[in-house]
C-alpha cells in the first residue's frame, strides 16, 4: 500500500532507534538528488521497498532490540512532520540567528549545528536525535540553508556554522526563489491502511512503519529489504591514496624518525597538500568559470568585463600569490623525504596576502552579482547549471569556490598551529611559525572588519532598495549614510500570531531606529511595505509582557502589568511570547509583537536594550539626579519646587504643604532628629509650613523672600520660615498678596527684581507687578538693617509697580531687559512697562511667518534670548520651534524645529534647550535644532 502525508488519527507515537549517529558525510538522499533541488524525499513507489539509512560511512543500523520513543508520547508535533515545507517553515521563524566566530572569521545570522538539531527535535516532538538530524539534512539538501563554508551537510555539533540561503533584494527575488523545501519525509509519514498498527506487522513493504515493526516482533529484514549503501558524499571525504606522509616514503624514513617527528611531518605534508587542492581549485575558477565568460556571448559585451570583475573580483591575484606558495612548498616537499622547515617559505610569501583582504571584503557584492544575473539571464543559468555538472566542479556550486579564500585564509593558523605544536624548541619553525600565525590572525581581523562593513553596506543599500511606504509618510532613515548599521532583525507577529488578521513582520533594528517592514510581492518581485512609522530608539520602549485587560473596567480601558523575572518565564502558548512596543511622543502608537520564542524575545529585549544604553551613554548631556524617591507618595505630590542656596536646598510645594530637602554637609541648617540621611545622599523632606493645596513656590534671593499660591491665594513669607529650628515665630507671619491669582512669576526688567502677579480669564487677564525692594533679608543683616527698619512683614519688601490688562486669556509671562512679554491665545503679545503700550511680538508684514499667523490656533510656551545672538529670540510653540529678531521678522529662515513630543514647558541651558512633556524631556541644541538626548519618565511635569 502507498503512502500517504496526512497525519495519524492516533498521533505521532512510533517508534525508531538508531543507535549511532550519522556522521557528517552520510547522505539521506537517493544519488540523484542532486539533479533536482526541488524533488521530494520519498524515492518512487518503486524504490520503496528498499530503505536506506547509512550510518558511520557504509554501515546500515538496524535495532534489534525494543526501539526508543522517537516521536514522544502523548505530545504532539507542532507540523505535521511529514511535510517538509511545514518543517522549514516551523524551523525558520524558531531559529534564533546571531553573528558568530569560526576559525577567526565572523559570520552574521549564523546557528550551530547543535541548535538546528534541537529545534528540529521540539518541532516534531522527538527525543531521537539521528531521527532529528535526517529531517534537517533533507533541508539542507534542497539547499534551505547551508554550511558557511560550504563544505559539509548538517553535523549535529555547536562548532558548525550554518547560514539560511540568502535571499537578494528587489527586482530579483520572485516568489520562485523564496520558495520552502518541499518534499515528504517518508520516515514520518503514516501508513493508510485500516489494519496497520504499531504491534501488526503491515502487509505492505513500502509501509514506513515496516522497520519498527520488524524490530517488535523480533522478525528478521527479508534480503533485497534493505541495502548497504554507501554515501556519494563519503566518497568525497576520504583520502586520496598517497595524501597521508607515511604512503609518500620509504619505510626506511619512516623508522628512522620518532613519533612526535612523524606527527611533524604529517602537519607538514597537509600544509603542503590542502595548499595544492587550493590552488587547484582557483584554478577551476579561472579555466572554468572566468575565461568561459570572457571569451563567449553568455553575458552581453557591454558589460561583460564589468561583471567578471564584480564576482570574481582579485581572486587571480590570490592565486598568483598561493600559487608560488604552493610551488615553494611542493620544491621543498620534493628535495627531502623529512622536511626540515616550513616558517621560512610563510615568513616570505604572508607578506603578500594582501588580495585575501581585498577578496574578502568584496565577496559578498560578487555573490550578489552572481545570484542576479542568474535568475535574469537565462543563458547564464544554463551555463552555471552546465558547469556545476563537470566532474572538475566535484558536485559543488559556485558560491562554494567564492569563499574559498577567505576559508583557506582562517585555515592556516589551524593547520600551522598544529605543525608548532610537535616542532621541538630549538628548532627554527619554533621562532618563525608563530611570527606567521601572528601576521595571518591580524590579516583575519581585517577581512572581519571589512567584510562587516561591506555586509552592512549592502545590505542597508539593499533594503533602502526594497522600502515602500504609504503615501504622505515617507521618512528618510538616512540608511546609506556612512557609519549606519543593521543591529538585529527577524520575525515577529502581530496580534498573537492568530486569527484572520494576524501577520508576519520583519522588524530590524538599526543603530538608530526600529522599522517593521510587511513582506508583500508585486509582480513576482519582494517589496517591504513599512508598517508602521519608525520609531527613534530614544523614543523607543519596549518590555516583555502585553498590557492584559481589567476585567473590572467596564470601560475597556487597560492596565499595565510591570516586567518581572518570574513573569517573563511564563510557558509558551500558541501565540508565542509577547513584546510590547510603544513610540513616545506626538505621533506615537503601542502594538504588541509575539516572539516564536522565549530565546527569540529574550534576543531582541537583550538587543535594543544595549543599544539604548549605548547611545545614552554616548549622547548624555543632563543626568538624572534623585532628589526624594518614595517619600511623596499617594495624594501627597509634589506639585511644584524651587531650590535656592546654589542648589544645596529644596523647596517642594505639596497637597499638603511646603517641605524643605537638603543636601547633607552642604546645608546651613543645623542636625534634626526628624531628618535621615537616604542612600542617595539627600536629606529627607521635612514639612516646614502647613498649607493645602500648593500649586506654585518661588524663593527670592538675597531678599530671603518664599512666595507660594495655593488655592488661588498668593502669599509670601521670609525664608527663615523655612528653619525647623525658629523658635520666635518672627519668620512665620504671613501677609497675603492676592487672593485670586492665576499663576506668578520672578524676574528681571528695566533693572528691577518683579513679580508679576497674573488674574486670568477666558476673555481677558489683568497683570500687576510688584517690585522687590533691595537690601530687605540680605545675607549679613539677619533680622536688622531695613528689614528692621521698615517692618517684620514679608510683603513690606513687595511694593506694587504697574499694573496693565491683556484682552485675551494669558498663559505665561516672559521677562526682557525692558519690556514684558505675555504669552496668550493671540501669540506673543510685548508690553512696554513705561507707557503700557501692547503690541503683537511677531510682524505681519514678515510672509514667512504665515504658517503661525495663520496657522491656527497654535500655543505660545516659551521665549529665550539666545546669548551672542546679537538681539535674536527662540520662540518656543507647543508644535515647533523658530527664532525671531527683535523687530519680529524671522531670523535663520531655514531653522525650525518641530517638536518630537506635546511640549507644556520649555527651559533653557545654554547651549541647549528643553523640552518637557509627560513621558520625556527632550534635549536639543540651540544652534543646529539637533535632537541630543531623549530623558524617558512617567508622569514628568516640570516644577522649578
């Protein structure tokens, strides 16, 4: 009876025991299966009565005891593992690639051989390891992926290197190429027919469960059932007769040496005959591959000479210098049985590896020039598949010989390491070999180095290539720009990775942003459609667990649940393992990714988490400083804060009152029993004035002034006030000075200290400045000189100066050397405080300065005199930024910032200015508008 790929009504329970693991040369296929990428497993019915599974080179291992559980019990495969292309697909997106080292080369998006043998094991749920490593060599024959050196099939060892095939960008990739592996798996496959179990012996010899049920009755294979077969790739693996030292002398030589000398010699002769098959095959390259292609039509003449070059690049200079090597090596090999040294020949010829390098460094654009041309020349294709096919090629295609320079150039410290390891100590190979392997692991770090930028070149160019936005939210990420680089990508799935709506993302990760790209195919081309808007990562966060809903909300909304150790440890479920994503600022969002993994989403936590720290570290310019941590907790926020003292006290304004923070040992305010030192060095607060509902505070100096506005009342106090310590009461008289005051503010105009004190409504604001009297509190007077002589009262320092009305609602005010500056719904409006006259701060007679004036209804925040601007303004709106001169007409035309956030507060540090809103402070720098550094919170309100 035929077989059939659909799955068991009673699971995936069988049986298989292979009781030795199939080395890396055995091949899992029929010999013919190089002929076609594309054919399925199964051989023809024909053939099925036979079963070949060569272990350990030829021999065939049959259990003839009671066979292991291949496929556990009573767990389920995640595919039906049968299907080859489910397989590949279950694989892929589980497969965690990451940049590995072997031999002193790196390689990107790179697994081990141990790993792809695990994976494939939790795929299909089994605990048989050969069974595993089959599976995946049925992969690995339709060319899914590949050693990264080209040389071997699947090994189930974590010193193999393997690489997924690579897939090259738009107009090239049509779904042909992106096509899985297909095929079935006959060894998983289950037999259909109604009376076969696992106990009964099936009637049919093409049943694939004929092996195991053989083995549990104890019955015995019938002849011509199975066949001893062994490996074409076995073949290519053993030695040539002679290759070995011993078969290359006379017996004599031989017992005239030692065995640490015979050990010498046979590192020597393997030098000397690897360099040999090197040059061979730079030789095929050349004779087969690039004087075909210069002399024939296969690829038009105009640019005939311009492709060679590109795929080929200097690998005739490569050979030019090995093969001298070779030369040199094979003289000496011929002039003496027992060789005496090798260092000197390297010592002469490494000098010259230059071209490895230059190889190196341009291969992976030869690879991409190759593949191209390919798939859109189909003279070309027929020529490569022509000359893969020739007994000189040894059944290995091209991208196999394009590295071999680079592979052969991380041999030689291996392969000479082992020469060293039996030269005696007085010997000159002792003095010259490691010299050489010095000078070739330095010209190793630079292919490394050159290749990693080539590669990330390529493929940002690539990628840039394939990028499709929608339309009206093209952005510039700038990815052809020197020094950009590609940090991790992979796959992740929105919303759960089920239902009709689910979909696959590419996301990568930059040096400088996050982008999730949706793969889509237009006329049998790749196009990345971008997703979503990319996200800066200073505007990034990210954790590892999904805001789950409150059943208790009625009204939909969620609440976040806080990343924990033990959280993230949660088992796997079918949709995977969550990342939440959110984009700070104006036009941010959050959605929700699922990792195929737990090591996957561990990776891309782990990733973009030690780039953000990177780029902090590397753009810092404010530090964060804990002024109190813990302390002002529940209905008790701090609402507002001033510090005085140079920096060495706090003033924090509260529901529930006005409190004083210090800095230990800087403070002039003596020990207290009430006040503890924290861990960050600061003093606890102490409540000094109990007063509810404080919404603003401002400490004048040297005055000693403390004015507060809490419930709309304005009041002012002396600082002494502020000493737990004031035991006279003096400090603590109050006066108030308005009793339905919107907001205040300090500062400096026509040379006098004020305060202007502003009364805000929706139609109309009326502003009364107050003069602060000079001499009153200052430092060396205490409670004399004209404090003393004037009165006790804190408002007797305060005299009222002008007061003027604005017919619009005002939201800020803003002091220069002779005028004010009032904020409203209007713009900015500027008050001479000697006639009182108003005029609006921006000329309407200026046409660039129409996107404000009729732009709308745009919020004025901020202005700031830039220092050595030579009298220019920053003007800071709730959407953008610009500078103005003091006539009103815009300065610098070409600079503008637009905010990354929704801004309720601006501050200036020269150079630098700040942006606050709730959830960051976004730092930029006052001449070039360049964003500098992002500082992340909750609930952030600017205080001081």
């Amino acid at each position: 009876m035929p077989t059939q790929p659909k799955p068991s009504p009673t699971g995936y329970d069988r049986s298989f025991s292979l009781t030795s693991r199939p080395t890396p040369s055995t091949s899992i296929l029929p010999h013919d299966h190089q002929s076609s990428s594309k054919q399925a497993f199964a051989p023809p019915p024909s053939q099925r009565s036979s079963v070949a599974i060569p272990t350990q080179r030829s021999s065939v291992v049959i259990p003839s005891h009671q066979p292991s559980t291949s496929i556990s019990r009573g767990k389920s495969p995640i595919v039906y593992p049968a299907l080859l292309s489910k397989v590949a697909e279950a694989f892929k997106s589980r497969t965690v690639l990451s940049e590995r080292t072997k031999d002193g080369l790196t390689y990107t998006a790179c697994f081990d051989g141990r790993a792809a043998v695990d994976k494939i094991a939790y795929i299909i749920k089994t605990t048989d390891r050969n069974l595993a490593l089959l599976l995946g060599r049925a992969l690995d024959a339709q060319k899914f992926f590949h050693d990264v050196t080209y040389d071997h099939r699947l090994r189930d060892s974590p010193n193999e290197l393997y690489q997924f095939r690579a897939r090259l960008g738009s107009p090239f990739t049509s779904l042909e190429d992106m096509r899985l592996p297909s095929g079935v798996f006959t060894l998983l496959t289950d037999c259909y027919s109604p009376t076969c179990t696992r106990d009964r012996l099936c009637y049919s010899i093409a049943c694939p469960r004929r092996l195991e049920q053989q083995a549990r009755l104890n019955l015995k294979p019938k002849p011509g059932l199975l066949k001893r077969s062994l490996s074409t790739e076995s073949l290519i693996d053993l030695k040539e007769p002679g290759t070995l030292w011993i078969h290359s002398v006379p017996q004599e030589v031989i017992d005239s040496v030692d065995d640490t000398e015979k050990k010498r010699q046979e590192a020597i002769n393997e030098c000397i005959y690897t360099e040999r098959d090197f040059v061979r095959d730079l030789e095929y390259l050349r004779d087969s591959w690039i004087k075909p292609l210069q002399t024939s039509s296969i690829i038009p003449e105009h640019r005939r000479q311009d492709f060679v070059t590109q795929v080929f690049w200097n690998v005739l200079d490569v050979l030019a210098v090995n093969s001298r090597l070779s030369e040199l090596l094979s003289k000496r090999q011929k002039s003496s049985h027992v060789i005496k040294s090798i260092g000197d020949l390297y010592l002469e010829l490494v000098p010259h590896f230059g071209p490895f390098v230059q190889y190196g460094s341009h291969q992976l654009y030869g690879k991409y020039e190759f593949e191209k041309e390919k798939i859109s020349n189909l003279a070309f294709g027929k020529f490569v598949d022509e000359t893969e096919r020739l007994p000189e090629s040894r059944k290995l295609e091209l991208n196999a010989y394009l590295t071999k320079p680079t592979t052969r150039l991380a041999r030689y410290p291996l392969l000479l390491e082992v020469v060293l390891k039996y030269t005696p100590d007085d010997h000159s190979d002792k003095i010259d070999l490691p010299k050489v392997i010095k000078m070739i692991r330095e010209l190793l770090t630079k292919v490394n180095i050159e290749s990693g930028k080539s590669e990330n070149r390529f493929n940002l160019a690539q990628l840039d290539q394939q990028l499709v936005f929608r339309q009206g939210e093209a952005v510039d990420l700038r990815l052809r720009e020197e020094g950009r680089e590609l940090i991790f990508k992979g796959q992740l799935k929105k919303r759960g990775g089920g239902g009709s709506d689910s979909a696959e993302l590419q996301v990568y990760l930059f040096d400088h942003a996050l982008l999730m790209v949706k793969p889509k195919y237009s006329h049998k081309t790749e196009q990345l459609k971008v997703y979503r808007k990319p996200i800066p990562l200073e505007l990034l966060t990210i954790t590892g667990l999904v805001n789950q809903p409150n059943p208790n909300q009625a009204d939909g909304h969620h609440q976040s649940t806080s990343l924990t150790k033990k959280s993230l440890m949660n088992r796997a479920n079918k949709a995977g393992y969550p990342i939440t994503i959110n984009h700070l600022g104006r036009k941010g969002y959050s959605i929700v990714l699922w990792a195929p993994s737990f090591q996957s989403r561990s990776k891309w936590l782990e990733k973009i988490e030690a780039r953000q720290i990177e780029l902090r570290n590397r753009s810092t310019v404010f530090e964060m400083v804990a002024l109190n941590e813990g302390f002002f907790v529940g209905n008790n926020k701090v609402t507002c804060a001033a510090s005085f003292d140079n920096g060495n006290r706090y003033v924090f304004g509260t529901e529930n009152g006005v409190y004083l923070s210090s800095m230990p040992n800087r403070s002039n305010l003596p020990p207290s029993s009430s006040t503890s030192l924290e861990e960050e060095g600061i003093l606890k607060p102490i409540r000094v004035i109990q007063i509810m509902n404080v919404t603003q505070v401002e400490v004048i100096e040297p005055e000693r002034i403390l004015i507060i506005l809490a419930d709309k009342a304005m009041m002012s106090f002396w600082l002494d006030t502020l000493d737990p310590n004031d035991s006279t009461g003096i400090g603590k008289r109050t006066r108030k000075i308005s009793s339905n005051a919107t907001f205040f503010r300090t500062g400096e105009c026509l040379g006098k200290k004020l305060v202007c004190v502003v009364k805000s409504g929706t139609v109309s604001s009326t502003i009364k400045t107050l003069e602060v009297l000079r001499g009153f509190g200052a430092p060396g007077q205490g409670k004399s000189g004209l404090r003393k002589i004037v009165g006790g009262n804190s408002n007797d320092a305060l005299k009222v100066y002008k007061e003027f009305y604005i017919p619009t609602e005002s939201s800020s005010v803003h002091f220069l050397k002779s005028k004010l500056c009032v904020g409203c719904n209007k713009g900015f409006e500027i008050v001479d405080l000697e006639s009182l006259d108003t005029q609006a701060l921006l000329d309407p007679a200026d046409p660039s300065l129409e996107f404000v004036l009729r732009g709308g209804s745009v919020k004025p925040l901020g202005i700031f005199r830039v220092e050595g601007g030579g009298g220019e303004f920053l003007l800071c709106y709730e959407d953008f930024g610009f500078y103005v001169n003091k006539n009103g007409w815009r300065a610098r035309n070409n600079w503008i910032v637009y905010w990354e956030g929704h801004p309720v507060a601006f501050a200036i540090q020269y150079p630098f200015v700040l942006a606050f809103e709730p959830s960051f402070v976004e730092v930029r720098h006052l001449e070039t508008g360049a964003l500098l550094q992002i500082i992340p919170g909750p609930n952030i309100r600017f205080v001081v």
